[in-house]
C-alpha cells in the first residue's frame, strides 16, 4: 500500500561511493555562470511571453512564473539518477536537488535556488496587480517548488513516486 | 488595570514607528505595502510570510543530513589526541605466518620444469606452477620473445587506450577471438582483475548474480564491487540453482512496477579452488529458460579443456556464441600474462572505455603478447597442440589414479581430466586424528609438502587464501598442477611419493 511520505535510503556503501568522485551531473549548479544563466533564462522566458501576440503583460508574468517553477521542479526534483555511469549507480534514486553539494543543507547553492523562486513570485505578484486568480495560481505552483526544496523532504518520497522498488534493490 | 497595559501597548507602538520613520526610504515601502493591500489582509500576511521565510532560510547555517557523522567536543578530540598510540608499522608476526614466511621455497633462476631451489641448491620436479602446457620452456617460443623483446623493448608504455596498443596487442586480440569461435576479444594485463573489471563493467546497483558459491577470490571481488544484488548457489549443484533463479523470479513478479535489471550467472569452467568442472550444458538449458546472461570464468580450461584446448564450450560442444562473455587466462595455460573477456563485438567494444583494468593500467608487455599468441599457435596446430593436451591429460590421469587408491588420507577434489589436482584430508581421518582447527591442518600439510621437497624432490604448495576475506573459504589442500612436460615416470614417482606423505602424516599423529 502507497504511504503518504516514505524515506529514499540508502545505506553506508552507497555514501560512499557517493564521495569517491566528484559528481559531475551536480556540480555545476555552484557555478556562479549558472546562478547567472538562471536568471538569464527567466528573462528570457519573459521576453518571450510578451513578444507572442494577444498576452497581456499580466498574463506574461504568470506564465513565466509557472513555467520556471514547473521547468525547475521537473530538472531537480522529478529526475533521478546521473545521465553516465560511474559510480556503480551511487545516485540511482536520488534527484538532482538531493545531489547538490552532497546532500548538505543549507549551501549557498541551495539558497540561492530557494530565494529565485521567491522573489520571482514577489515580482509577478506585484506586476500582476494583486489580482486574486493570478496570484492562487503563482502561489501554489511555488509553494510545491519551495516545498520540493526544504530540508525536511530531503530524500522523501511521496505517494511512492521515484521510491525504491522492493524486491529488486534490497 | 487595563489602562497600565494599553497604554504601554501604545507607547511601544509609537517609539516603534518613529524608529521606522527615521529609516531612509520607508515611508516609500510604507506607501507600497499601503497600495498593496487592496483590501485583502490575507494575501498580504502570505507574501509577508514568504518573504520573512526567505529570510530565516537565507540566514541559516549549513549542516549535513548524514547519520553517521559524529560531532565530537574540542575536549573530546584532544582527550583522543592525547591517548592515541601509534601501531607498529610491521606487526609482529603469528606462528603461523612466520612458519609461511620461513617455508616458502624461492627459486634460484629461472622457472620450468625442474627448478632450483636457492635453499638447497637443488632441482625439484615443478608441481605447483600453472605451466600446464608446459610452454615456459617452449624453444620456439622463447625464441619469439627475445626477438620481440629486440624490437619492441620492454614495456608498453602506458594504459592501452592511452598509447599502449600495439599490433601484438591486437594480434593476439584477433587470435584469441579465432581460435576460441567468437567474434572479438579484448585483454586485460592482469589475469585477476580481468574478471572483476569485466562484472563490474556489466553490472551495477539493482542487478542480480547469480554465482557458484565455489568461485575464487577474484570472481568474489568482482561481484562486491559491482555493487549488485548476489544470490549464491550451492557449488555446481543445479538443482540448487534453479531454486534461487526460481525464487528470484517468484520474488520480482509480486512487485508491481519492475525496472529492467540485468540478470547473470557467474561461474568457472574450471574451478581454482576445487578442480571440478561446472555442467555447462545444465547451465546453458537454464539461462534459457530463466532468460540469464552467462559469463564463464575460463581461467583454468581455456588452453587445457577439449579437445583442440578451446576450453569448455569444446567440451560440452556449445557454440561459444551462446555464452554471452567467455573470461580465460594468458597467464596459466600460455604462458603469457593477463587476462581476456571474448565475446560479440558490443560487449567487446563496451570494455575498451568502461574495463577499468583496461582504462586504467598498462597494458601488457609486447613480448608476453606474442608468448601467448604464439602459444595459441601451437595449440592451433593439430600435431603439437592435441600432442601436448594429451600429455597433459595422460599425466593428470596417470597422478589421480595414484592418489584416489588411499581414500583414507587423501581426498581428491577434482574431476578426472583436471589438471589441478586439490589434495586434501578426510574429514573423518582428521578428527580422528585429533586435529580440529585450520591452522592444525595447514600444519599438517606443510609437513607434507616440506618432507616431498627434501625426501623426493618435488616441490608442490599448499593453496593459500586471503583468509578474513573469502566468503566461503574452501578447507585447506595441496594443489597440484600437472604439467605436459613432465616424463610419464616422474609423475607417477611423485604421485606415490605425496600418496605415502599423505598416508604416513595422517598415521603418526592417531
């Protein structure tokens, strides 16, 4: 039966493994190119709302909050694993945002990733003027990313999704 | 009494207020939070709230969610700072170590047949090297080597995907693939790690082996650091077997969502540490019909099994095709060093960047290169090559016939055609003689192999393990490696010389 919120373990050997060679599919988000191209790419994705015909600048910055918000779930926290293999599969079930700086909370990484979103939301908020519609539906879509981001889901699955298939991995 | 508070509450508020109006820029947020509220208390307390949370997160300190890391006190560290005590970088030695260290034999010179002991000065029959052809003293291939040697110098010069591919490398590549019916072969520089470069080349977390519990050290590494799920089975039992394939199948079907895992089966052809031969043909029936990969640990048949010396898959007349990865032994057999994994060209070519003995030694010397093609050679041509496996088999025969006619000392673990003879006691011989531990048997064996060495003059050895780290660590034995070259003669005076050894150190202790 699906439990609510179930832990991803993994054991000893696996950290270890984890530590014996840099990650090179995590350790580029400490670069501060990438911080950089974060912010690059939202303004993009603004730029590229408001230039289709028929957005009205409101609607432009909702769908740049909602699509940032949903693209940057799907990269940290809805994918697992690497895309090589060089650790015996050490990272097998672990999403990127797990990956970060090898599970320490609380880096300068992961601050600035949670204060994006945040201040994201504070700006369509404000350039939306307060209207209730856009702000629930800007509201929630970074309540699930901030949510996806603290330190108290690290490792948690919930509803069992991307969770350990027993009796294949014991 | 509610006056005092109120009107506390009110100075509070007051002093607050002029503090913030004192701060540059507030009446200008004071006038946006007045614009933003629209009448809609609750979203502004929700933005509030997102910004103070952005706030506190900003400003906590880091820390690691990790269990097993221990935060020890600055007294702590200096309490254990000041009782450490440095550990002697030789420990002393056991009794037991120092009798192996003290009873090991070096030979003075060069291997072969009938070496010299630098103890004695003496020439003993050579028993215990894996020269089962007997090509360390092949002429013709000795000549080859010093040719190669003139031509290519030395060594290779680096990892064989980082200049150290030579043609002799991929000659004897292209030979081994020929001679044993696969389509390409790749080498590895040491024999050991090829097996476990090549298990953990195919195999990762979430993977199932399924392995002989009789496999050597290596095989055993190989399938740890692999990191994959193993299930053992009982040694070359194939009812056994088929119950752990049955259960693991039983298991994975009650799962609802089931990756894709890769599924093998490990196992020797000829095993190091028992000298019996796995049933291939019951192997093969049974990965077909579990849907298995097979790889075939081949170190001690390839070059010695079959007929023309193709090893197992000659012997059980498979077609090699069938067995997904064949690992065999230059180094045993054909006198040459390393190892090989053969196969079809995609788990060949997948080896060459993810072998990490590959990728990451040197490759083998030229000169040992062309020993072992040269070896396959001769093996290849019918007159010297099926000459030298019948030796090889006659003398097997010849020293097994001898050995298995004291069933009361000696039991003999290989099966009949074996080249590797694994002598050990009778379990019941042993208690009733009063010997209970390991290190007592091994005692009792090294007496044996000493008074051979100065009585008879054979050298042969005891098989030695790594003791804490074999998960099955097989009893203790004399192994035996029958060599082509030896006189029909000698072999047999030397069977009956370790017959009488055995026999007379089991009698005297009752």
């Amino acid at each position: 039966m699906t439990k609510l919120a179930s832990v991803y373990k993994t054991d000893y050997v696996q950290s270890l493994d984890q530590h014996s060679q840099t990650n090179l599919n995590s350790s580029w988000v400490n670069a501060k190119g990438a911080w950089m191209t974060n912010i690059i790419l939202i303004f993009f994705l603004k730029v590229m709302f408001g230039i289709i015909p028929g957005i009205t600048p409101e609607l432009s910055w909702t769908l740049t909050t909602l699509t940032y918000n949903i693209g940057s779930y799907i990269m940290f926290h809805a994918v697992t694993g690497v895309p090589f293999e060089f650790t015996q599969g050490a990272y097998d079930g672990i999403t990127l945002w797990e990956q970060i700086d090898g599970g320490v909370q609380f880096t300068a990484t992961r601050k600035y990733l949670t204060t994006v979103p945040i201040v994201l939301f504070l700006l369509s908020t404000h350039y939306t003027h307060y209207a209730p519609f856009a702000f629930f539906v800007n509201l929630v879509a970074t309540v699930i990313n901030l949510i996806a981001k603290l330190p108290a889901m690290h490792q948690v699955r919930l509803f069992d999704i991307n969770q350990k298939v027993e009796g294949s991995n014991e | 009494m509610d006056n005092p508070i109120l009107a506390a509450v009110n100075q509070t508020l007051q002093a607050s207020s002029r503090v913030i109006e004192a701060i540059p820029g507030s009446d200008i947020v004071i006038n946006y939070i007045k614009n933003s509220y629209q009448n809609d208390p609750f979203r502004v307390v929700l933005e509030l709230g997102l910004a103070v949370f952005a706030v506190k997160y900003m400003l906590s300190k880091k820390y690691r969610i990790d269990p097993s890391h221990i935060k020890l006190t600055e007294k702590e560290i200096d309490e254990l700072v000041a009782e450490w005590q440095p550990e002697p970088l030789v420990q002393p030695l056991s009794d037991i170590q120092r009798m192996e260290l003290e009873k090991t034999q070096v030979i003075a010179g060069h291997q072969g047949p009938r070496p010299k002991m630098l103890s004695s000065g003496k020439n003993l029959l050579n028993l215990a090297s894996t020269n089962y052809l007997g090509y360390i003293n092949n002429e013709d291939i000795k000549e080859k080597a010093i040719e190669t040697l003139h031509n290519y110098g030395l060594g290779s010069c680096g990892p064989p995907g980082f200049y150290g591919t030579l043609d002799v490398h991929i000659n004897l590549e292209k030979d081994i693939a020929r001679f044993l019916g696969t389509e390409k072969a790749i080498i590895y520089s040491q024999n050991f790690s090829t097996i476990s470069s090549v298990i953990a080349a195919f195999l990762k977390r979430g993977d199932i082996i399924v392995a002989d519990d009789g496999c050597n050290f290596a095989i055993q590494k190989g399938t740890q650091i692999s990191r994959s799920n193993i299930k053992w089975f009982k040694h070359n039992d194939m009812a056994d077997l088929e119950r752990v394939l049955e259960s693991i199948k039983k298991e994975s079907s009650t799962s609802k969502k089931r990756p894709l895992t890769r599924r093998f089966i490990v196992t020797e052809g000829l095993f190091q540490n028992f000298g019996d031969i796995a049933p291939l043909d019951k192997i093969m029936e049974l990965k077909e019909k579990y849907k298995y990969r097979v790889i075939l640990d081949e170190c001690n048949s390839f070059g010695i099994l079959g007929k023309n010396g193709r090893g197992l898959t000659e012997v059980f007349n498979i077609s090699p095709k069938r067995v997904d990865m064949i690992i065999g032994s230059m180094a045993t057999a054909l006198s040459g060093t390393g190892g090989f994994c053969a196969g079809s060209k995609e788990v060949v070519e997948h080896q060459r960047l993810s072998g990490q003995a590959f990728v990451f030694s040197a490759s083998m010397p030229a000169m040992l290169a062309v020993c072992a093609s040269e070896a396959i050679k001769i093996l290849e041509t019918p007159e010297k090559g099926n000459k030298l496996l019948k030796d090889m088999v006659d003398n097997a025969a010849t020293f097994r016939n001898v050995v298995v006619s004291a069933p009361q000392a000696i039991e003999v673990s290989s099966d009949v055609g074996s080249p590797i003879l694994h002598l050990r006691f009778p379990k019941n011989a042993l208690s009733a003689a009063g010997i209970t531990t390991r290190d007592e048997e091994k005692y009792l064996l090294q007496e044996i192999v000493d008074e051979v060495a100065v009585k008879d003059g054979l050298l042969i050895t005891r098989a030695k393990y790594v003791e804490n780290q074999e998960l099955f660590l097989p009893r203790p034995s004399i192994r035996i490696s029958i060599s082509a070259t030896h006189a029909r003669k000698d072999v047999e005076k030397a069977a009956q010389a370790v017959k009488a050894s055995f026999v007379k150190a089991i009698s005297k202790r009752k």
